[in-house]
C-alpha cells in the first residue's frame, strides 16, 4: 500500500511541474512516506529526519512526512522533529498540492490529517508507476478488524471499496501500457464491496484481455471463503500464491490479539482449498513475543508451522504501538527471549522452504523478470507465479525485458532462491 501511495504523491508532483531527482541531495523537498506498523520502521523515519536536519542546515530544504506515522502522530510530529515543513496523513493524499504551497509559499508548516472517505477513489491515471514487472492496484482501503496489536485501524480508517468497475478500466489501461501482471491492493482484500465481492471482482478483473497472471494481499481468515478458495485454485489467471496470516498458533494467544479465530477455524479455513493446496505456495505471518505468550503458546506455533508446513512466512517479535488496545496488556517477556523464540521460528521456516525448493529441481517453471540487468554474479533476478525467487543464468545472445515471462528451468536451491537457466 506504501509503495502505491508513494506513486500517487509522486504523480501529484510531476503533475504540478515539480521534477523527479535520484537523491535527497538534489532534491529541494523530500517527502518521507511512512509506515507505523512496526516500531523499528518508526526508527528508521526518525534516523531519516535526522540525517535530513544536518542537510537543511546546509541549504534550503522543504521536508514533509506523510503516510501512516504522519496519521498516527499528527502535529506531535513538529515537537519531536522541528526540521518537519509539512505532515499529511493517509487519507488527506490528494491535498499534498495545497499543504505543500502552505509550506513553501506562505512559509507556515502545513498539516492536513483529516479523514477524507473519498479517499480511495483517487484518480488513478494520475499515479507515476515504477519501471516494475507487476502494477498495483488498490481496491479498498481501512479495515474494519480489531486486532489488538494493530495501528492500521486508526492510521487508515474504516473499510471503504472503489466500485468494480473503476478498478476493471484501472486494469485495462494498465495492460494496454504493458504490464500483464497486476496485483491487487488493500489491508483486508477479502472484504472488497465495491458492488460485488471479492471473489467476484477476481473474475471480472482475470476476463481482462491481455493479463497474464493477478495477485492480491492482504486477506484476513475470517473472510476467506469457500468460494474465494475455489476461484483461487481454479481460476488459471491467478497465480499459485496464497498469503493468510495466522499470527499465533496458540487459541489464548490469539483470543487476547481479537483475530476472531481458533486455530481449528483457520485449519477449516485452509481445507477449503482442497486438492489445490498442493499447487499453492502458502504464505503466513508470525508475530513472537505477544504479551503473555508462554513457551508453550510458543511451542502450539511451531507445531502449527511443522503441521501445515507453510513454504513461506514473515515473522516479527511483537511491537508495542501507542493507539492499540494491546498497550493495556503487561508486555512482561524479556527481549532476549522473544529474540531467541524469534531465531527458532525462523529456522524453522527456513528448513520447510528449502524442503519445497529442493522439490523444484529438475522442474521447469514459468517465471516473471524482475531484473533485466546482469547482476555482479551473472543473474538476471525473475519472480515464478508462487512468488519464489529465481537467479536466472545470463546466456550469451539472450537479453529478456523487463516483465518479460520466461521458462526456466531449476537446477539449485536454497531456502532465499532457486537457482535456474532458461529454456
């Protein structure tokens, strides 16, 4: 979601004539967009501001922040950091015109974090896309859970869809300018209104003529259907990666995070794909270190892991955000042992994926290309429709595009990468 709203800032920008430069060195203002979700990418924006303070000393420097941390702070943002000009939050993008000119006209900091619910019907074509394989495309914003660990609730509001059809045109025009793969945009996917559901809105968007493969995230159990996962493993346009984030493998564990969800009803969950589970790469996420968790929470989610044998997870030891409920819960773990859960967890993840990727040798797969540029080893860097990694051998007279979709054919595995040559 970040990434695509720092397109759309970057679209309002060039539309008001302002020129796009490779470093904040060159720049005469730099827009911080930010995520709040986690403590230590709070860190890093501070880290930011604070090397940007030594620079604006130096010379005239207008700096903004935008995005979640802009939302969740609000004008505290000047108190902590001075050298701030301008603060927007996540709804209030389409007034960057106006904040900016407060800033850099009228000389007065400028501050707009309103709550706009017209928000995500942002004029699409305005967006500066990146020279990526894939485009993104955001179809709801907000979410309408209560997780106790998460920001995102206040930082992006309620569930707000665009209408169907606004994203079915979004999707033609974005294939007719060449990218035939688009992944779908939002904190909960699953949740999609926008005169049809979600599992719908799949269909509508794969009958476009032209596109290759659709991806989407992010998807919450509770709204994960029979239905979605029949589209899912049916539907050949959508490619075999499936992300459902379960958190905890442990009930009490995720009765105080309010996932609104047993571990037995997420299983149920993951049944509905059937036979098509095998032709999937499954993604989860894992948060270590929740208030409470003991070592026998701790050892349910491993075995949660060993038993389901996710190809793929992202896990994070659990970070106290101001704003959520879960700061009223005695944070009582000791940071060495969330960090000593946190190694295990991720060693086990790691001989489950290089367990999967070892069954890719000798296969020969469809893959995206990411990176049509020769690296220092040799690779060119591809993506396969279960988003594994590829180092693709350069071959003399060969030289793919960017987006371009390839054979290969495996020959290596690690559990970061698969090795591989075209075909």
């Amino acid at each position: 979601m970040n990434d695509h709203d720092g397109e759309k800032l970057t679209g309002l920008m060039l539309r008001d004539g302002y020129e796009e430069v490779r470093s904040s060195k060159e720049a005469d203002i730099v827009l911080l967009n930010t995520c709040s979700i986690r403590e230590k990418a709070v860190h890093k924006v501070f880290s930011e501001l604070g090397r940007l303070k030594k620079e604006k000393l130096q010379r005239p420097l207008t700096i903004g922040v935008t995005g979640c941390l802009a939302q969740q702070e609000q004008a505290h943002l000047f108190t902590r950091a001075p050298q701030i000009d301008f603060v927007l939050g996540t709804m209030a993008l389409g007034k960057l015109p106006e904040v900016l000119a407060q800033a850099q006209i009228d000389g007065e900091r400028g501050i707009d974090v309103g709550e706009y619910p017209d928000n995500h019907l942002f004029p699409t074509e305005m967006a500066k896309r990146k020279p990526t394989a894939k485009a993104l495309v955001t179809i709801i914003e907000g979410c309408n859970h209560a997780c106790t660990y998460c920001i995102v609730p206040r930082t992006r509001g309620i569930e707000r869809s665009r209408p169907f059809q606004s994203i079915v045109d979004e999707v033609k025009r974005l294939v007719d300018e060449g990218y035939c793969e688009i992944e779908l945009l939002g904190q909960n996917v699953n949740s999609f209104q926008g005169g049809c559901n979600f599992t719908e809105l799949l269909q509508k968007v794969s009958a476009v003529d032209g596109l290759e493969w659709l991806r989407f995230t992010t998807s919450h159990p509770m709204n994960f259907t029979k239905e979605l996962a029949c589209e899912i493993v049916s539907n050949p346009k959508i490619a075999p990666f499936l992300h459902l984030p379960v958190q905890s493998g442990s009930n009490a564990v995720l009765k105080r995070m309010l996932r609104e969800y047993t571990i037995e009803e997420y299983l149920e969950r993951l049944a509905y794909l059937g036979s098509g589970r095998s032709s999937l790469c499954l993604s989860t996420d894992f948060i270590v270190g929740f208030p409470g968790e003991s070592e026998a929470d701790f050892q349910k989610t491993l075995e949660l892991l060993d038993q389901v044998q996710f190809e793929t997870s992202f896990s994070f030891i659990y970070s106290l955000r101001p704003g959520t409920a879960a700061v009223r819960l005695k944070d009582d773990l000791p940071a060495e042992v969330k960090q000593e859960r946190l190694m295990r967890l991720q060693s086990r993840q790691a001989h489950w994926t290089l367990l999967d990727n070892q069954n890719m040798i000798g296969k020969t797969v469809d893959a995206r290309i990411e990176n049509p540029i020769l690296n220092d080893e040799g690779f060119w860097i591809a993506r396969t429709g279960s988003s594994k990694t590829l180092h693709l051998q350069g071959k003399v007279g060969r030289r793919p595009q960017m987006g371009q979709l390839i054979s290969a054919r495996i020959h290596g595995a690690s559990p970061h990468f698969l090795a591989a040559e075209l075909v």
